[in-house]
C-alpha cells in the first residue's frame, strides 16, 4: 500500500502534493463526522440533510484516498 522507499524517490512537488492530498482528505472526513455529530450546528439544517451531507462527504474523502493511494503506486 505504502511504500516508504518509493516516497524518498519522489520530487519535492510529488511530494507536497502528496502531503497536501493527505491533509484535504483529513479536512473532508473531519467536517463530514463534525456535520453527523454536532448537533448545535451554528446554520438552519435539517437533521437528515446534515447527515446526508455529512456521509457524501465521508464516501468522497474515501474515493479521494482510494486515488491518492492508487496515484502512489506509479
């Protein structure tokens, strides 16, 4: 899955960019488990929109890693 040799290899762009792809995909799967869990949400949402949201947001974090990942192995 990761390969550490592979990362060294890699360009310094490369490997912000990677950096960089990893942080967004925290920042996504952060704010789609915070919109699911906070339930005094400081905008008029209803609850089963914000969960909605919440879970596209989850599945779109998981799609960007299963890219992220398969982008490494080149």
């Amino acid at each position: 899955m990761f390969n550490y040799n592979n990362f060294k290899q890699k360009s310094p762009q490369q490997r912000f960019l990677f950096i960089f792809g990893l942080v967004i995909l925290l920042f996504y799967l952060a704010l789609g488990v915070l919109l699911i869990f906070w339930k005094d949400i400081p905008f008029d949402i209803q609850p089963t929109y914000r969960v909605a949201f919440g879970l596209l947001l989850i599945v779109y974090a998981v799609i960007r890693f299963f890219r992220l990942n398969k982008q490494t192995d080149r």
